[in-house]
C-alpha cells in the first residue's frame, strides 16, 4: 500500500489498450502504463482464469443462492473489498508522474461497483468476463425506436445484468423522430409499469435532451446498447465538444456499424462521468446463477415464494406461481420468454 507518497497521484482510468492507459489526475490527464509486478500478476490472473458452469442439485439450490447471494453483498460492503483481476476503464488508481504527460501505474484500488458481461471470446471450456465500465452508478441502455429495429428480448438481457449488479438502469428510445409501430409503444408502457425510467430522445429535435442531462448529472454512467442506435450522437448532443464519432446503419443488413471500439470515460461539465460503450449485438450474462436469475426480473419477485416446490425454477413444473402469473396475464408472455431463453443458457 502506497501512503503518503507526495509523488504519488490519484486518478481514474478513461480508457486503455494493449497495456497503455490515460489517467485523469488532478495534474491533468496522463499517459501511464502499468508497474512490471501489475502486468505479471494480471498475466498469471488471465492464464489461470476458467470458469466451470457444474449447476448445484435441486435440493440445495436456494440455500446454495441464498448464502451466495449473502456472500457477495458482504464482500461486496466489506472494507476488503478485492482488487480486480484486471485493470478496466473507471478504476481508480494510484501512480507515480514521470513528466508531465507519462505516468506509472503503481496500484489499482478496490472496486465499489461494476457491470460485466461475458466476452464473445469466450468458449464453451473457457470463460472470459468482460467488465464493460468500473465504479460507476447507473446504466443508460439507448434502443432506437427504428432504424435499426428494438430488439426487446436484447434489453431484457441488459435489465438482467443491472439487476444482478444492483445499478439503476435508465431506458433510452432514441430516434423517437422516426416513424415507429405501437410495439414500441407497448413496450415503453411495460418497462414503465415495472419501475424504470424510459426516456423518449432524438438528436434530431433535441427531444429528451436536457432530461438525459439532468438525469446524468453528478453520476458515473455507461451508455450502452446494439450498435446503430445514436449512442455516440446522443453524447455529442449531451456534451458538445467530445467529437465521439459516428456511423451509419448499414443498408444492407439494418445493423449497426461500430463507430466506438471500446468503453472511454468522459467528464461532464455539468458534473459526473460518462462512458459511451461499443455497439452490442450479443449479449451474454456474466456470473449469474441460473437459481438466481428469476429475482432479476423484477415482476417476478412478488411470485418467488409462491410455488408448490421449494427448487421451482419456473420452467414447467406444476404449481409455478410465476406460470401462473403468466397464464392471468399479470406477467407478460413475452418478458417470461426471455427469461426461459436466459435460464437455458445458465443452465448449459
């Protein structure tokens, strides 16, 4: 542990690649790459890292979730928290400052929060977890109303993974100056109903503009979502001057082309940070056990201590309370859906 060291800074990292990261420090922002004991410890962390998906037997499944859920929070409120394993854009550091624009990366301090995802690198005998923004407080997931299409089960996938890592997440319809069917209408009417924010935006009218800003002011936020949908216009519009590039909808395929390549933090004038995130058009959980993932949907809760059998993974068994639910139509049918399709992959 570095203590009163006057050459030492504090800084949070805004971006990073291929071992060489810009800090932004009080002494402005600097080029550093990591101490020679950092990168050794992060090359045998990534070497030894493989992730077995055995599932746990019936009978202990919810005392096994319960007490790793316990397990979690408490690390995760403990003044122990652990160093990440590997060092991500948000993480704040200590460093030594070399000259006036290079730095030295001396130690990475313990994360209060993150959201992950696992990486499409990743195999079936080897995965890999992909932190998409560190220590930040909320999530601003942006789907185009059209152009390209919303996909609905995508940002149900998204919801999941806030609310596994307990962020708020705030909804985004961008390009709302586009003609649009009444699904995404409906959708936006559902999201409401369960709790979270949805905010209607387009670059093009300035519409939902100063309501993202208040809403981000003073927070660390990632933007996130497929590519294609305004992410990086929506940033240049929120805060002129950051010269984010963007892209087109590819004609061809209705997809979007990546105009981001990885996730980079910015400082907002108005007080916060902002992280606008590459465009994401898989997106698989990272670290949530199948026993788990119903609690992520938040309609759910209320069902979870209804069913008949205590291991009920509300699939197909009889007496499902959240079946049920579904059948009166007090869950949709279609949220359940992505449900069943995100167990089945946690169950594998």
């Amino acid at each position: 542990m570095l203590i009163n060291d006057p050459a030492i800074l504090t800084g949070i990292v805004l971006s990073g690649t291929h071992g060489i990261y810009d800090v932004h420090t009080d002494n402005g922002i600097l080029r550093c790459t990591l101490r020679g004991k950092l990168r050794k410890a992060f090359a045998r962390t990534q070497s030894a890292k493989s992730i077995s998906k055995t599932r746990p037997r019936p009978d202990t499944l919810y005392a096994t979730s319960s007490y790793q859920r316990r397990e979690r929070i408490e690390k995760r409120d403990s003044s122990e928290t652990p160093v990440p394993p590997r060092l991500s854009v948000g993480d704040y550091v200590k460093l030594r400052q070399l000259d006036n624009s290079n730095g030295l990366i001396e130690e990475i301090l313990p994360r209060q929060s993150e959201l992950t995802r696992k990486d499409t690198a990743s195999t079936a005998r080897k995965s890999i977890q992909q932190t998409m923004l560190a220590n930040l407080d909320q999530v601003v997931i942006v789907f185009a109303t059209a152009e390209p299409e919303p996909h609905f089960g995508l940002l149900d996938r998204y919801l999941t993974i806030c609310e596994a890592a307990e962020l708020k997440a705030l909804i985004c319809l961008n390009k709302v100056d586009l003609p649009h069917g009444v699904s995404v209408e409906e959708a936006a009417q559902l999201y409401t109903s369960l709790g979270y924010t949805v905010i209607w935006s387009s670059t093009q009218t300035n519409e939902g503009i100063e309501t993202l800003r208040l809403l981000l002011k003073d927070h660390t936020s990632l933007f996130t979502g497929p590519s294609g949908v305004g992410k990086s216009s929506l940033v240049n519009a929120l805060e002129p001057g950051m010269a984010i590039r963007t892209g087109l909808v590819s004609s061809a395929t209705g997809k979007g082309r990546h105009t981001t390549t990885g996730s980079q933090l910015y400082p907002l004038s108005t007080g916060g940070w902002l992280a606008d995130s590459a465009g994401i058009r898989a997106l698989v959980a990272w670290d949530i056990p199948a026993e788990e993932l119903a609690a992520c949907f938040t309609e759910f809760r209320p069902y979870l201590d209804e069913c008949e059998y205590s291991d009920c993974a509300h699939i197909d068994e009889e007496g499902c309370a959240i079946i049920q639910a579904v059948t009166d139509g007090v869950i949709s049918e279609r949220r359940y859906k992505s449900y069943v399709r995100m167990y089945t992959e946690e169950e594998r």
